[in-house]
C-alpha cells in the first residue's frame, strides 16, 4: 500500500493559475480545486486538506473573508494567500490572521513548490505539538485519581471555568495538589503560550522583583544581560504564582498595576511592554486574616480571587486514599522496574487508611515509591514501612517479619542491609561504614537486588 498523499486545496477563479499550480504539484500531492468561496467552502467539508492556496479576489468573496473562516474550521492547516495585486494593507490583515505565506502573482514555478514544501513541514510540526500536548494532558489527568464527591466537584468547576480567561485563586493545604489544578486549568483553557510557575515563597524578596517583572541590561550590577522575567515569558499563556501570600507587599503593588493596564515595566526599562496572559494563584495561608493585618493588599485580594478553589487534605477525603495507592503503587513499580511486587498487605492498607497524611497527597505519593523501591516482596508489609510510620502506628519489627530459619543467606543479608540503610537514612557512605565494607561493595549489591536508593524531597 503506497504512502497518503498530502492534499492541496487551490481557491481561485483563474483557469490557467490552477492548471500551473496543479502541474508544479502532482504527482507529488493530490490537488483540488475550487474556482470561488462556496465551492472552497464545500470542498474543506468533504476532503482532509492540509494546505489551502487561496486567491485574494474571487467572484462571490474575498480571500480574507476566506481566510478567517477557515483558519477557524482548520486551525492547524496552513494557508497561502496569493493575489495580482501589491496591496501591503491586505498582505498584513493576513498574516495577522494567520496566513502562512503572502504571495504576488505571476509565482514561479520553484516558488510553487517551496513554498507548499514549507507549509506542509508547517503542517506536521502543528500536528506533532498538538499530540506532544494531547500527551501531556493525559499524563496530567492520569494523576487525578478521584472518588470523592469534593474532588469530583473541584474538576467539575475547573472543566468550567478552564475556558474562560477568568483569575483563580486556589487554596489548600501542602501537598495537596494546587499547582496540578493549575496546570490542568491551563491545558484546558486553549491559550497557545506556556504555563510559566514561580513560587513566591522560594526566592528571597530582593529577587522577586527581578524574576516576576524582568530587568534590562546594566539595570543593576551584575545584569549583563536583559532578562524578560516570568510576566512576559507567560505571555499568551498562564501565569501561576504559588504561594502568593508570600509576596512583599511593595510588589504585591506592582503586579496590580499589571493586572490593571495589562502593561509591564522592566527593571531599567522607559517603555512599558504589552503583556497577555492569564494569572492563577496559590496559597496555604488565610488571605482575608493577612489582609486584615495590613500584610495583603485587599484591592489585590479581590483582583486574584474572581474564582476560588479550596481543595481539602486528603485526611478529610478518605475515600481517595486507597485508589491514590493503588495508582502511584502501578506508577511506581513500572518505574523502578519491580514487577515482583503484588501489591500491599491487608494489614498495610488497614494503617495507611488510618494515616493522616499531614503532608497531603504528595507525602502517600513519595512514601509509596519507597515503599516499593525497599519492599522484600511480594507483598508489602507494614514491617516495609519507613521507622517513623512504624512508630506512629506501633508497628513491631519483631511481628513475624524478622529474619526466620527459612530464609536464605541472602535475603537475611538483604533485610540487614536495607534496615541499616534505612536507620541511616539512606546515606551510602555512612551504612557502608557500619556494615564493615566498602561503599561500592554496598552499591553493587543495591544494584545486584535492583534497588535505587530514592531521593531525598520536600513536600
């Protein structure tokens, strides 16, 4: 079965155009013609098309007429205007609305074909950014494994209010999960820029500044080179300021004026620069009390919360728990290739239901992985559990779990050597050294037994 031809659609009421674009294209392309806008109108309705050359004056409409029609009915096809006239007026209404090329008549017979080779990469790069993005998506709703009626109402708002350019101001405790609202807010909402994060709570005060608006060259010591700041590289896209009750207030100020005149003023700059996008915050404090203590700009306040999301911990959703386990247990064991792991003991399940979870879903999501990155298997017992989770439920090391006459040598010395492991929190140098051997004999046995030791995270 032969490769699919790409498809070219050429508008245009001239006979003798056609039969010399139709010539400089097949055999390469199929191509098919329309002669005015009702019969271009029902050709994009009845055939994939991947590129469109559209002449600027047909007999019952205008190229441009055409042209925002289809960019809306084909967002990812591209389309080159033509036309015997040097109009630079209509040359850029076009490409504002998102022509791909503007060409003058008489077009020659190289041109033709290089320009629709372009447009055709054009065309594959759209599709492969729309899947990259698809994909992207998918991972991010992969994560939101929900079963409480709560959380089943926070991404009802959110397939709501994604769409809409509206601020939204997202509350929660940490760990539970905000910046991924954010995320899929933005994923949701169609706006062709990025998601550009920043937390307000990680950069010192004297740096915000800077980092959030952007400065010029030679502004300050040490700029050396202009930087645009996180304001404008959302441009087009989405702005998420994590824990925003952080912000000092003289650029709590600042970023008003911004939301305001839709303008931002670098550090050493004179203009003010045109900037779109679209703000979504964050935040584990109460704003209304830091606003009633002068800490919180109240005009502010009311600009950042239109919309308001409160997700709650997941101690107060119970009924989340155990498919989060199962679901970052099945992320886990592909991830850390242990396919020898079943799942978790009764007994287990039966504590982590009862946990508290102070740290939220990011505290089960980390203490799954080291659960089956350590596990003896094939089960995962609550004798696996790190020393301060066995202390907080009473869990003893010596209920059944400890080294019997039926083990081998080996996993006797396993079990050892991932309890001092563990007691040393996982520093290889120092349980090497109590062990009595050296650190790259302890390292080739954790890769002999496939275990890597995981890193060490906040959350």
């Amino acid at each position: 079965m032969g490769m699919v031809k790409p498809t070219v659609l050429i508008v245009d009421d001239d006979p003798s155009i056609i039969r010399l674009f139709t010539r400089n294209l097949v055999p390469d392309m199929e191509v098919l013609a329309a002669t005015n806008g009702q019969e271009a109108r029902a050709a994009i309705r009845s055939a994939v098309v991947d590129v469109v050359i559209l002449d600027h004056k047909l007999p019952d409409t205008w190229g441009i007429t055409l042209l925002r029609e289809f960019r809306e009915e084909l967002p990812d096809t591209p389309i080159i205007m033509v036309t015997g006239h040097g109009d630079v007026e209509t040359a850029v209404e076009a490409m504002k609305l998102g022509a791909q090329d503007y060409l003058l008549k008489p077009v020659t017979n190289d041109l033709i074909r290089e320009v629709v080779k372009r447009a055709l990469e054009v065309r594959q790069l759209r599709a492969r950014i729309r899947q990259l993005e698809q994909e992207s998506l998918n991972r991010l709703l992969d994560d939101f494994v929900v079963e409480s009626r709560a959380m089943q109402e926070i991404l009802h708002t959110v397939l709501r209010i994604a769409p809409t350019p509206a601020t939204v101001l997202i509350l929660g405790e940490t760990g539970v999960g905000k910046d991924r609202i954010a995320q899929l807010i933005h994923h949701l909402s169609g706006r062709k820029g990025p998601f550009v994060a920043l937390n307000c709570a990680a950069i010192p005060g004297d740096l915000m500044e800077s980092e959030l608006f952007g400065y010029e060259k030679g502004a300050f010591t040490g700029a050396t080179r202009s930087y645009p700041g996180k304001i404008r590289m959302a441009d087009q896209g989405t702005l998420f300021l994590d824990e925003i009750g952080e912000m000092p207030l003289h650029l709590q100020s600042k970023l008003l004026r911004v939301l305001e005149t839709r303008k931002v003023l670098p550090l050493g700059g004179r203009e003010e620069i045109p900037v779109n996008f679209r703000l979504i915050t964050a935040t584990n404090q109460n704003l209304e009390s830091k606003v009633r203590e002068g800490k919180f700009r109240e005009d502010l306040y009311f600009r950042i919360h239109v919309v308001q999301l409160t997700i709650p911990p997941l101690r107060d959703r119970p009924e989340d728990i155990l498919p989060l386990l199962h679901h970052f247990f099945k992320k886990s064991v592909e991830q850390y290739d242990r396919g020898d792991l079943r799942g978790f003991h009764p007994d287990l399940l039966e504590i982590l239901k009862k946990h508290p979870w102070p740290g939220n879903v990011r505290e089960l999501q980390h203490l799954v992985e080291r659960l089956v990155i350590l596990a003896r298997g094939p089960l995962i017992t609550p004798e696996d559990l790190p020393e301060e989770y066995r202390d907080m439920h009473g869990v003893s090391t010596g209920n059944g779990q400890a080294p019997s006459l039926s083990w081998t040598l080996e996993e006797v010395e396993r079990w050892h050597v991932l309890r001092v492991l563990e007691h040393n929190g996982y520093n290889i140098k120092k349980t090497a050294a109590q062990l009595g051997i050296h650190r790259n004999t302890l390292s080739r046995k954790l890769s002999q037994w496939g275990i890597t030791i995981p890193q060490k995270s906040e959350g």
